[in-house]
C-alpha cells in the first residue's frame, strides 16, 4: 500500500516520537484512519519505538477479522510484513451500535496489556462518529483506554462533537487526504469476505465437531442453546437472531464464524458484561450444524479446554 501523507500527519508523528502516548483515531467511515495508523505506525518502528496498534473497528478490520477487537505490539519495522492480530476479542457484530459495550471493553483489555510493551499506542476506530451513539461509544471508549492524545480527521467537523468534550487530552484535527478512496457498501462487504477467506485459507486449520453438552455457547453474551432452530437457521441477524448454520443450507454464502474461548463463564457470572472474564483461543468457521452439534474449522491444535463457543452474527 502507498500512503501519500498530507504535510500535517508528519507534525503528528514528530509529536509521538517521544513515546508515551494512547492516541485514538477519530473520523468517520473512510476517513483515512487506518491508513493514518499505518503511516505513524512505519514511521515509529522506523524511529526505534515499538508501537502497540489496537484495531477497534469491528466493521472494517484491518489487522483483525470482522466483528473482533484485536491487538499486536510492532517492535521493528519488518513485523509489518505480518500484519496479522496477536490476539483478538470477539464481540459478534460488525455493528458498532449494537456491538458497543463489548467494542469498549475490547479495547480496553488491549491497551491496558500494551502499556508495560511498547512505547506508544494507536487506537484505530470505527466509522461510527454521528449522532448520540457515535458520540457516546466514542467517549466511552476514550476513558475506558486513557487516550491522551485524539487524532480527528473530518471535512467539516463531524467529530467536533465529540472532541468538545474532550478535557486535557491533546487534541490533532486532521484534514481528510484528497487520496482517500470512498468504498460502497459492497465493496465492504467483500473486503470483510475476503479477510476472513484469506485468513483461513493461510492458517493451518483442523476441522472439529463439538458437541452441544460439551461446551456452552454465547450470543452477544447470553446463553443460548444450538438445539434451538432459530438459533441454528434464522435468517433474521438483524432482529438479533443468529444465521449460525446459513452456510450449510445456503451453497457458498453466508458463512458465520464463532469465537472460541477457554472460559466456561458467562454474564450470570459477570454482572457487566458476558466477555469480561473470557479469554479468546481462536477464531473458528462453521461448516455445519445440527441440534446436537456443530462442525467448523479452527486453528486450535484440539478442542481441549474450549468451554465457551462465541457466536455471533456476522455473516461473510
Ligand atoms: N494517505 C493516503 N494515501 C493513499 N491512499 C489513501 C490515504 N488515505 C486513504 N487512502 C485510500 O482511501 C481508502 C480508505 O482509507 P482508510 O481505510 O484509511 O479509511 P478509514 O477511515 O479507515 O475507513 P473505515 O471507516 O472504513 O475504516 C484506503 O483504502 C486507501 O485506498
Ligand atoms: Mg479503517
């Protein structure tokens, strides 16, 4: 990817070049965010600072897979070459509205682990900036890492609402560069396709069948049961149904893909969230499903110690 900089991203990356910083990306959807991260992200690593990047935006992954938060610390500019998550959390939507608590908590698990690791954080976002709902998931997800620093692209201030609020932190607003390239609806769509393809077509998976008695298995952090056939067939993600088993039924569209995770916790016992106390093993692609079970490819070397299945609703 060639990134052309417009000339006041580089007083940005002076300014972190001390280290020391959480710096969130603010802008709305295509904004130039992500290329921003990876702009002050090759310029740090080629100053000697390793950088931890926290890529929050469910929708538009580019380190992670759709519908996950997730993390890796850079510490020199070859580990670019992989640009691959370290670890992920999955929150089971691609909507950031909806996906929220689970998105601020994410990214706060993440950048708490990074500051003992590396010299500064970025914090990449998603789109969702307008309105009441952009504004508070934005807030929430500012104080809930600290940020010190926000970095707001905008063409004529749509994140100005929420930088008004902001109380000590240092404050860049950015223009939008004139390189930045729109993307329709479909062409989201398949980037999110394509994430996913690729990533399980380079990653040594197995293909496992779990048992429904043998794990327990979450929606947006409430306990469902796969023997339940609008759980397994529902077509209706939108009214909060998963399509869990759409791909099986469905020829090549439509493949849903879980979260597997080693805690056997759920939100009876965690009062705020379902997600809190799990830890995340792997992503996982189902291939099939009935009400006894589920059959799906993963890169965990076995299904010892998975307890908890995290399904979710995005479809790619
Ligand atoms: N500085 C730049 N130099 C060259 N191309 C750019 C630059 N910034 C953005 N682009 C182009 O515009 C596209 C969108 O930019 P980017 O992905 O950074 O936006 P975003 O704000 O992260 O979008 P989203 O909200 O969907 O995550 C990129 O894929 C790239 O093609
Ligand atoms: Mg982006």
């Amino acid at each position: 990817m060639e990134i052309l900089p417009p000339a006041d991203w580089k007083e940005l990356l002076d300014y972190m070049s001390k280290g020391g910083q959480t710096v969130l990306l603010l802008g709305a959807v295509d904004s130039g965010k992500s290329y921003l991260a990876r702009y002050l992200l090759e310029g740090l690593l080629n100053m000697g600072l390793r950088v931890c990047l926290v890529d929050a935006d469910v929708g538009q992954s580019s380190l992670g897979l759709p519908s996950t938060v997730s993390m890796k610390v850079f510490g020199k500019p070859g580990d670019i070459a992989n640009f691959l998550f370290e670890e992920f959390f999955f929150v089971g939507s691609i909507d950031a509205a909806r996906a929220a608590p689970l998105i601020v908590e994410g990214a706060k698990k993440f950048v708490d682990a990074c500051r003992g690791r590396s010299d500064a954080i970025l914090v990449d976002t998603t789109g969702l900036v307008s309105g009441s709902v952009g504004r508070d998931l934005k807030l929430r997800k500012i104080m809930a890492v600290e940020a010190d620093t926000i970095v707001a692209l905008q063409a004529c201030g749509e994140a100005e609402h929420i930088v008004a609020c902001m109380r000590g932190q240092r404050v860049f607003r950015l223009p939008i560069s004139p390189a930045v390239k729109r993307r329709s609806r479909e062409e989201r769509a398949r980037y999110r396709k394509e994430k996913v393809r690729r990533y399980f077509d380079a990653t040594d998976v197995g293909q496992y069948i779990l048992q429904r008695n043998s794990a327990g298995f979450l929606y947006m952090g409430r306990r469902v049961d796969i023997a339940d056939r609008l759980i397994r067939e529902s077509h209706a993600a939108k009214d909060g149904l998963m399509a869990l088993c759409r791909d099986g039924r469905h020829g090549d569209s439509g493949h849903t893909y879980p979260g597997l995770s080693d805690s056997g916790r759920t939100n009876t016992d965690h009062a705020d969230s379902g997600h809190a106390a799990l830890a995340m093993v792997a992503p996982a692609m189902i291939v099939e499903c009935d009400a006894d079970s589920i059959e799906f490819l993963s890169p965990v070397k076995s299904l010892r110690g998975i307890a908890t299945v995290l399904l979710g609703d995005v479809t790619v």
